[in-house]
RNA sequence: UCCCAUAUGGUCUAGUGGUUAGGAUUCCGCCCUUUCACGGCGGCGGCCCGGGUUCGAUUCCCGGUGUGGGAACCA
C-alpha cells in the first residue's frame, strides 16, 4: 500500500512548488490506490504564521487536491501536526542517545559563532559542527559524565545533536536521480532536538514518516542533501527508509535563484495559488482569473511529462499518466506565458455553464447585477475565445454591462464619413422595424442596406462596431447586437454616432 | 570555498552511437474572419565547452564551465 504525504510548513502561504510537490503526491497516490496525507510541519515556533494552515488547506481544496488524512479530519496515524507530537519525538532521541547515535551539546549561540570564528582564521570556508570539532565543544562527548550530568541539570542550551560517524559513504537510491551519495565527513552533527524540546524537521521528519508508515517521500530538491542524514537516522532506529523522489525546483523566470515571493510583484504575475494578505498582499492564481483545472495542467507539466505529445490532460489522465520515472531532473523556469496559454485552452474548452459559475461573482463586484442567465450564457460564448483569464471576461467585455468609452478613437475617426449620418440613421429605422433581433435578422438589416446602397464592408462595419462596442477589438458584431437586444442596440448606435462626430 | 545534483532553440520538453534532432510555448508571416480572438499553414531559433573512444559522438568516457540546491537550535 502506498502512503505518501504533503508536509509543508505554516510559515506563510503555500507558494506555487509546494503546490506542485502536493500535486505529484496526490497523482501518485492516486495512480498506485494510495493515500496522501497531509502533515502539517510546525517545529518552528518562532516562524509559525496564524493562518498559513488554513491558507493551506484552503489552496488544496481549491485544486481538489483531496487528503485522506489531515490533521483536521485525522487518520489512523494522527496527529498529524508536529506540535501535537513533541513527546513522541524526544523518546526517539533518547533512543539514539543511548544507543551513542547522538549526544546532548551544551554549546551557547556565542561558543557556535567562536567555533565558526576559529574554522575560518583556519582558512576553512565552512565551519561545521562535525567531528573534527566536536571534542573541542561543550558535550556530552567531551566532557566528563559528571560535567555532563550537572549542565543536563542546569539545563541551558542543551541540544541533541547526531553523532555522524566517520567514513563512511552512505547511499540511497532516488527515483529520479538514481544512486546518490554522501561522504560521512562531509556531514555536520546536526541538531535533532532543540533547546525548547522540539525536534528540529530532520527528526520529525524520520519519526514522522516512518510512524505513519510512508512509502515515498517526494519533495523538493532542497532536501537532497540532507538525505543522507536522513538515512542514517533510519539506521540508527533500525528502520527500514522509504523510497525517496527529489523533485527538480522551480526558477525565476529570468535571473538567477529559485522562485521566490517577490518574484511575483516583481513579474506582475501570481506565484501563490490563492491571495495573501499579510503586511503585503500577495496575488493569487485564483483572484487573477485563472482556472484550477489549468493550473494543475500546468504544473504538472513543469518538470514531468508523460513522454507523448499529449499535453492537454484532465485529473483522470494525469493520474493514468503519470509516474515517477518521467520526472524531469533539472530546475525548469517559471514561464508565466505557458500558464496564460493552458487557462485560455482550458476556458475554450470549458462548458458555459461552468464558466457563469466562476465570472457571476466577478460580474457582481464590478456591479454588472440583474442580468438573466441567457444573457451571461450568450456573453460567454461571445468572449470565451477572446480572454486568457477569467478576470478578462469583466475587463474586456465590460461593454455588455455598460455603455461603452470610445478606445479606438483614431480609427473611428479616420472611418467617419459625413454621409455614415445618413446611413446610420436608415439602419436604426430598419433596426427598430424590424419584428425579430436574432444574430442573422440583424446581419440581414446590415449587409442588406450594404448592398443596397452599393456601399462596402469597411465603409459601415468598422463605424457600427465602435458605437457599439467601443472597440475595433471583439467577437461577431451581429452577435453582439442581438444579445444586447434591439432597443440598446439602437440607443448605442445612437448614442454612439453622436460620440464619434464630436471627435 | 566545500559537498550534492544538473546541462537539447528564449522558455517547457521528447529523443538517438548514423534522424532533415520531434512537440509545445513565445515571436514573425500567410490563410480564415472585412475587427479581435480561436483555428489552419509556414518561418526564425537548439544538442554547454575541450579532449578521448569510434568509420561515425548531441548520445559513451575523461576534464572543464555554467546552472540549481545544501553547508541553522529554518523548513
């Protein structure tokens, strides 16, 4: 049975990786008939975020990302919030400790910054707490059992650290990257139990996974190299390690780093799935109008693919599809003109009804109230093709709810004919006596009186398009003025016709 | 600096000891549409560098370089 879990940490929101690294577990899960399981990793007080949980929890309900076990549903396995588990943690320590696996460390913040000084007058570039200084520091290794027993007592600064052995070279095996190792003195003591009896993530970690028996552990790559760490403290407990699935990271679209929050402001594009207010809001996928379905789309192809040339795929393929051999293994760049492709793909191809879903509320913010469902049918249909966002159906078809402002003034200008006066005026009596207004009763009024009068397209078209809608830019003008009906048809036409003399 | 990982058009990627190195996106052009968009067609653009092995290397080997990550009582 596979088990794999989401482990983020509440220290802000959940940027747009985490999202794809719970996105890979839950396809996983899903493909193998396992479970994900959401943990919630909250060993740091100091930088624990109120609201960063739910923000979490949030953003996977919002992609459907469904959890079999969260910390607030539960599980056979629970809790599943590190804090909730703190004196599960320091018996496994203890553990290690008797077994000479670690040791208790005494060492102030001030005797680890001389340890650092000393490293670097020697002209090491890196000061490690490791075995090379750690006879020299205040331990339970170095100093008497008496000493140690009296400084446990006084209880400052007292650590647990792991005691790395020396060479050794320890293995494992990645899914995507394959065998993998690390040298044993390369490797610092690292602290597994802090000062204040939290464990530090390295032991919540192990403990963690291999209490709730998971069999995958798939994360970023930031964690490679403390892998090995890891699977050391798996043998220290004589426990058997999962398989690990380090995933590439995500980029800065240019420049150098991984992607990071201010890249967001920065880019002018949202690099969390939902927004996030704090002392500064952050955008998110969902407020800037892009589609769920459309985001999974895309991340899942940032960094994997299923080696077809498939690339439009709903949940049920992706999880057919996927698997972990096909994960990519180099850092891809965050490419928001990909994601603005597959939201407007996913928007075409999205039912109407789906859509006057998600833009009735946006219509409601922008004050556009009492339109019938035909009508926001209809105007979807019109600008479905026509938007890459959700926000663009109200950004850029403002003009079905309101009058519209004349934006191509100096085409309708260059257009204007004094005898469009007469026209115009001819066509609006057509309009009104006309008994029906579907698209092709009005396409009839039009191209009728063109051809009538022996007129061309480019004489009449561009100038009825901007009284009515403002803009050279739009769907099928026939199409427009029928859903808008015949009596505001001809009041813009009207209306319209005044604005663009005036010019 | 050390360790680990990684390297195919601008970007995301497929793939191979002999291929015109494929797709997607972006950009450009044409067609469709007397608008825009969608769609269709076409184009620009690529195997990090240097050695070696080989009849032949983008592919295998060695060495560089670039890039990313790590080197916390952070995750």
């Amino acid at each position: 049975m596979v088990r794999v879990r989401f482990a983020p940490s509440p220290t802000g929101p959940l940027h747009i990786g985490g999202v794809r690294t719970a996105l890979y577990n839950y396809l996983f899960a899903k493909k193998m008939g396992g479970s994900f399981i959401l943990r919630i990793e909250d060993t740091d007080r100091t930088r624990y975020v109120p609201g960063a949980e739910d923000y979490i929890i949030e953003a996977l309900d919002w992609f459907g990302l469904e959890t079999d076990e969260n910390p607030i549903k539960g599980g056979d396995y629970g809790p599943y919030r590190q804090s909730e588990r703190k004196d599960l943690y320091k018996q496994y320590a203890m553990k290690m400790l008797e077994d000479g696996n670690a040791y208790y460390a005494f060492d102030s913040a001030e005797d680890l910054e001389r340890m650092r000084e000393e490293a670097k007058e020697n002209g090491k570039h890196v000061a490690k707490y490791d075995a090379t200084v750690r006879m020299q520091m205040k331990n339970s290794l170095s100093l008497s059992t008496e000493e140690t027993a009296a400084l446990l007592e006084k209880g400052e600064n007292v650590v647990v650290r792991l005691n790395i052995p020396s060479d050794r070279r320890i293995g494992f095996k990645d899914i995507v990257r394959d065998e993998v190792s690390f040298d044993t003195k390369e490797l610092d003591d690292k602290v597994i139990l802090k000062g204040d009896g939290m464990p530090t993530y390295h032991l919540a970690n192990i403990v963690d996974d291999h209490l709730m028996e998971i069999t995958h552990v798939i994360r970023g790559e930031e964690w490679l190299s403390s892998t090995a760490h890891h699977i050391l403290m798996y043998e220290f407990m004589g426990w058997e390690p999962p398989q690990f699935v380090h995933l590439p990271l995500i980029l800065k679209p240019v420049g150098q780093g991984k992607l990071s929050k201010r890249d967001g402001a920065k880019f002018g594009f949202p690099v969390f799935p939902l927004e996030w207010k704090a002392e500064e809001t952050y955008a998110g996928f969902r407020e800037d109008g892009f589609d769920k379905d459309a985001i999974k789309n895309f991340l899942a192809f940032l960094g994997w693919n299923p080696g077809t040339e498939q690339e439009m795929f709903n949940m049920e393929d992706l999880i057919a599809a996927f698997s972990l051999e096909k994960i990519v293994k180099s850092g891809a760049r965050f490419d928001i003109d990909k994601a603005k492709w597959f939201n407007q793909q996913y928007i075409i191809a999205k039912d109407n009804a789906e859509i006057a879903e998600v833009i009735k509320p946006l219509l409601q913010n922008a004050s556009y109230m009492g339109h019938s469902d035909s009508f926001i049918l209809g105007f979807i249909e019109l600008m479905k093709e026509r938007v890459e966002s959700y926000n663009e159906f109200v950004s850029k078809g403002y003009y079905f709810f309101e009058k519209p402002r004349i934006e191509d003034e100096k085409i309708a200008r260059k257009k204007w004919k004094d005898e469009n006066e007469l026209h115009f005026t001819a066509i609006r009596t057509q309009m009104a006596e006309s008994s029906s207004f579907d698209s092709d009763t009005v396409q009839g009024i039009i191209k009728g009186y063109i051809g009538d009068n022996g007129l061309s397209f480019g004489a009449i078209l561009p100038i009825l398009r901007i009284a009515i809608s403002g803009t050279m830019k739009g769907p099928d003008i026939f199409g427009m003025m029928s859903l808008l009906g015949k009596e505001e048809s001809i009041d813009r036409l009207h209306a319209g016709i005044e604005k663009i003399k005036a010019l």
